[in-house]
C-alpha cells in the first residue's frame, strides 16, 4: 500500500519580526518548489592521481519557491513583504500531513516577492525564500 503524502493542508509558516517563536500560517498557498539543497564539490586531484579526486565542501540548503493567490489585506502576506523590505531573514516552518506531521524549519532571506495577473485569471504571487544556515527536521506530532 502508498504511503505517498497529500498535498492539500500542507502548511508554510512565517516567525514574527521580533524573533519571539510565534509563527503565522502563511494564507493562500497554492504550491511550493524546496529547499533544494546542494554540496560543492572541491576538486582534489593531485599529480599522483590516476582519476579526478573530489570531496565534499560546504553544503548551501538552496531556496523555497512559494505561489500564492495574491491578498493583499493579508496579515501574513504583508509579513512575508515585509520581510522582503526590510532584508532581515526569518524563520520558516513547512509542515506536511503525513501522519507524524513531518515539519521542516530554517532560517531564510525573502529575496522576491512579485504579482502577476493575466486576462479572466486570479492575481497571484511569487516569493523566493533563499535559506542561510542548515535545515531542521521534525514532526509537530511529537510535540
């Protein structure tokens, strides 16, 4: 039988500015790409290497790509703009359904944030979430 997750109720939350741990359910989420995470790779061949030789450098937890329906009387929109405005990381916290509700937590710049709109459509956002600093891995069901 799957264990495969559904998307539907998955939620992203942003901390507040003032650094206190209270977070806020980021409204209107339709979809996400993220984190996507990457090792550099240092080059490590000698003249006595028979091979091209490699190890493991530093290790950058790559960005969150977010899509909203656009709402702009949203609190928690506004807070995600404004953390674009004010170039000050926050901290995020994707939570899944599975059934140990499996969240994901880091710290993060929002380094876009952009509306589109088309003829007969919805307004919609954009935002980039770029991650400093490493993830960490839970589940809300243990707490």
């Amino acid at each position: 039988m799957t264990q495969a997750i559904r998307t539907q109720g998955i939620i992203l939350e942003i901390s507040d500015a003032s650094g206190t741990g209270t977070y806020s359910k980021v409204a209107e989420v339709t979809g996400f790409d993220g984190p996507n995470g990457s090792t550099n790779v240092i080059d490590a061949t000698s003249l006595d290497s028979q091979f091209a030789e490699k190890i493991g450098g530093l290790r950058d937890s790559g960005q969150v790509s977010v899509d909203l329906n656009f709402v702009p009387g949203d609190t928690s929109q506004q807070a995600v703009r404004d953390a674009y405005g004010d170039a000050e990381k926050r901290d995020f916290r994707i939570t899944l359904t599975d059934v140990d509700q499996t969240t994901i937590e880091f710290s993060a710049l929002v380094t876009e944030f952009s509306i589109s709109a088309s003829a007969d459509d919805k307004v919609t956002a954009s935002t980039t979430l770029e991650i400093t600093g490493g993830l960490t891995w839970g589940n809300a069901s243990a707490g």
